[in-house]
C-alpha cells in the first residue's frame, strides 16, 4: 500500500465523520434494521451506490492527468498546491458541495429521502460519496491525488479506496452504536474550538492538515513516485516467501481440517450451553 492510497483511506474515513455527514449516519441507520447479515448486505449496497458515482469520477480525473503526462514537473507543483489550498480550505470550515456539479445529484438526494430498503441505501451511497458543504474539500483532494497518477485504471482505483474509507466505519458504527454510549459518540462527532475568533471543527482542523501534509509530501517526493513503500521491500519479499510455503497441498488439508474442528468445538459448545440454560430454568426439574 502507497502513501496515496492510505490517504485516500483516510479521507473517506474523515469525510465520513465530518459535520456534513451528520445526517447521513441517521439515514443509513434508519434504512438498516439489525446487524449481522443483513448490515453487511446494506453495507455492501451503500459501497456499490458509491462506486457507481467515484469511480467515473476517479477515471476523469486520471483521464486528465493523462494529458499532461509530458509536463509532470508542472502538473506535480499544481497539484501540490492544489493540495495545500484544499487543506487550508478545509481547516477554516470554507467547504463547498460537489453534488451541485454532478448533474442529475439534486433529483437523486430526492429519491433518497423517500426511498426505502436497499434502493434507499444504494440512493445514499450514490450521493452521500459527492455531497457535503464540507467534504468537498476532501473529495477535492483525493481527485488531484487521482489526476496525479496520469493512469486512468489506478485514478479509478483510488476513488474506489476512498468510498471503502467510508463504507468500512460506516458499517462498524452501525453495528456498535448502541453499545459506544453517549462519551464514544461525541468523540465521533468531534468538537469546535475557536481559534482567533473563528470556530472551527476538530474533524475539518485533522483532515486539512493531513491534506496539506500531503500536499506537501507531493511536491517533495515528485508526484509520491519517490515515497517510502509504507511496508519496506525485505518485509513485502518475506511474506511473499511465506506465502509461497503456505501453498503446500498438505498444509492446505490440514488447514481445512483445523477449520473444521474449529465449528464443530463452536457448535457443540454453544449446544452443550442451551442445554444448561433449559434444564436450568424453573419448572423444568425432575
């Protein structure tokens, strides 16, 4: 994994959990009932709405960077500076909203506010990825990071780990949101602070210093291609090499059979305890 692609990771995640999502947590709650199954179900509807708008995005952006892979030195400095405006932007609260640059946004915001089951998840995905006063500086970033690349393929990849920096959280709060208790959720939606008079959102302050710091990072590093593997080359040829003895067709089958015995331990403990339960319960001695 390149530091490109945690960032935007991290993006989605803080984008998630800026202000202007406060009202998207709500809907994506109101439309998922229950955990297990059916959570991973709706959280897989939610990514898939979002793929279906980022990654066109992603592939526009690499489209054009494309163009001006001839004059990398100039797209680099613009991008990078690019990137450090969109952190500042972020980090006073100057966001705007992308969606109203998406043509048809406005009429699926509508849809979604009336929709319901999976067709209102897949809705809130397809516009919850673009909209928001102040993730637009986020998503901003992530596109330069995009047009960076100058490669159509990884540009769409990346607005893909961007909406999976959403989805993952989003699906993890979800199913633990009763149990955070009301301390764990105002740590999620963050605080203001005044600095200089002006308010300012802890959420916008750490995601527009990540963006700057990424700005920069961008413009030292030529476009990220002289960046640090974040997993050094000798640790990535070592788990390659254990990968490769981990094919044994022997270690396969005993694998298999580990998992096996695994459940069935699982199952027999879990009736061995519903039987202790019954014969537990008033009424039922002998």
């Amino acid at each position: 994994m390149d530091i490109g692609v945690l960032s935007a990771f991290l993006g989605g995640t803080l984008a998630l959990l800026s202000p202007c999502s406060a009202l998207l947590l709500p809907a994506f709650f109101a439309s998922t009932v229950g955990t297990g199954p059916r959570l991973l179900l709706h959280g897989a509807v939610f990514y898939t709405g979002l793929l279906t708008v980022l990654v066109p995005l992603g592939v526009g952006a690499g489209a054009l960077g494309a163009l001006f892979v001839a004059h990398r030195e100039a797209v680099v400095l613009g991008a990078a500076a690019l990137l450090v405006v969109l952190g500042a932007v972020q980090v006073l609260g100057l966001g705007f909203d992308p969606a109203r640059l998406v043509p048809g946004a406005t009429a699926t915001r509508t849809r979604a506010a009336s929709a319901t089951g999976l067709t209102k998840t897949f809705l809130l995905g397809a516009v919850g990825g673009i909209a928001g006063f102040c993730a637009g500086p986020i998503l901003g970033a992530v596109l330069t990071l995009a047009a960076g690349r100058g490669d159509v393929a990884s540009a769409g990849a990346l607005l893909a780990v961007y909406g999976a920096g959403m989805v993952v959280p989003l699906v993890v709060i979800a199913s633990t949101w009763q149990r955070l208790g009301a301390r764990g959720r105002a740590v999620l939606r963050g605080r203001t602070l005044t600095v200089l008079g002006r308010q300012l959102h802890t959420t916008s302050v750490v995601t527009g210093l990540l963006v700057m710091g990424v700005g920069v990072l961008f413009w030292t590093t030529n476009g990220l291609v002289g960046a640090p593997e974040l997993v050094p080359i000798e640790l990535q040829a070592w788990l390659q090499h254990r990968a490769t003895t981990l094919t044994d067709p022997v270690l396969d089958t005993l694998a298999v059979l580990l998992a096996v015995a695994v459940v069935i331990a699982v199952v027999l403990a879990r009736r061995q305890r519903t039987r202790t339960r019954e014969s537990t319960r008033p009424g039922r001695a002998a």
